[in-house]
C-alpha cells in the first residue's frame, strides 16, 4: 500500500513530498516497508526508510496547485501539493459529519456513491475557496486517503489538500490529539487562520489550542462548550458567519 500525503506550502518555502509504503496485511494491519524504491512522476527515486516513508525534496514551487503521482503497476496514488501566499487566509473543515453525513466508523462501510454531503456544505465551501484557501482535516486513517478523496471529488467539493492522521492510528491518538498535532505545522506556516469547523468538542479544542478560531456544526451547544463558541445548525448559517468575518 502507497500512501502519497498533501501538503499545504508557503510560497517560497521549500516542499518535502512524503510517501509512506507499508505492507497491507488486513485492514489496519500494516506494517511499513523499509528500503525500498519509490518513484515519483517527474521527481525522481528515493528509498524508504525504517519507517516505510520516502522523502522527495521538491525545493520552492509556483503559487498553485500541483499534483505528483507516484509510478506504480496499479492506479497511481497522487498527492496533492497547494503553494498559496503565507498571509493567504486559510479555512479548515473537518469531513465527516461537518461536510460527510456519516460518522467516521460508518464511512469506512458505506460505498463511495451511498455518502452524501452535509446539506448546503459544497455550495458554501464553493464560494468561501473563491477567497480562501480550504484545507481538510480529518481524523480517519490515512489508508483511507484514496476513498476519501474519491469522496470529495465525487461530492464536487473544491480541490484542496486532505489532511489525514500521519504517524497516529486511532488506538494511539485521539482524534482530538492528532488534530492538534497536524495543526501545529499548519500553524507554524500560516499566521492568517481565520476558521476551523468541525462538529465534535474536540474539534474546538484542537482549534483554540492554536489561537483558531473555531465553529461546530451542530443542532445543540455541546456539553462543556462555552457560549463564546459558534455552535451553528448548518451550513448556511456558517457561510454567513464567515462572511461577517
């Protein structure tokens, strides 16, 4: 199994493309594969190391969208690699049960084509990446990247990174810790978050543990939730909230 990750880049930094190969025994039963070759279209070769992941160094790129194919005998896994300004204002949206209308665990059963979006979430994320930069994060399994990309293309949202968990499985973080971990690199490069969305407690508390300003899309306050947090019924409502600023 191949696992290319996206990556979300200041314009003159330099990217570093990694690529995990692991052996897929069963589902989550993979162990990493060490030296071995990988290759990525137009980039070149690089071994694995004891953790299974390739670096390929891919120095400063243009402001935009790049994508990077890994050569395989199958379908090729493609990262995604999105240089945008470092002042450029970022958004960052959570998948399932925010714009998926399924619960993590449910996802991993259903059929691409059975998952439908959260109502008014694609219109609204449509217009808001006319003006910001969107970036996903998510607290399923990176062996889901694919499906989930799938998903998100299927489901006409706009092209943006995918954050999945990265060196974390779901008996060794919470979602709550592994989007706290994810979100410190992001942080580190992007001073302009203006939003994080997500549905669960946890999702604000991994948002304001970095200054981000966080929205929860749900019908309730969340017990423990404090008043000065946004808890929104929908995406209408959120699209208007963020437009306000």
């Amino acid at each position: 199994m191949i696992t290319p990750y996206d990556l979300l880049i200041p314009s003159g930094e330099p990217a570093v493309l990694d690529v995990e190969v692991e052996r897929r025994w069963l589902t989550f039963v993979d162990p990493p594969v060490a030296d071995v070759e990988v290759e990525v279209e137009g980039v070149g070769r690089a071994r694995t190391g004891p953790d299974g992941i390739a670096s390929f160094p891919l120095g400063s790129l243009p402001v935009g969208t790049h994508h990077f194919k890994v050569k395989t005998s199958r379908k090729p896994p493609e990262a995604v690699v999105r240089v945008v300004e470092r002042d450029a204002p970022i958004l960052v949206v959570d998948i399932d049960k925010t714009i998926a209308d399924v619960t993590p665990q449910g996802f991993i059963f259903r059929k691409v084509q059975n998952v439908r979006p959260m109502v008014g979430s694609r219109e609204a994320l449509d217009e808001l990446s006319k003006s910001m930069q969107i970036l996903f994060l998510t607290a399923r399994d990176h062996i889901f990247t694919r499906k989930t990309k799938l998903w998100l293309r299927a489901a006409e949202f706009p092209e943006a990174p995918v954050y999945l968990r990265k060196g974390t499985r779901f008996w060794s973080a919470s979602p709550q810790a592994h989007k706290i971990e994810r979100l410190k690199e992001v942080r580190s490069r992007f001073p302009n978050i203006r939003w994080g969305v997500g549905d669960k407690p946890g999702d604000a508390i991994a948002y304001m543990a970095h200054g981000i300003r966080p929205i929860l899309v749900a019908k309730d306050r969340p017990l423990g939730i404090t008043s000065d947090v946004p808890v929104l019924p929908d995406w209408h409502a959120i699209l208007e909230l963020i437009k306000k600023g």
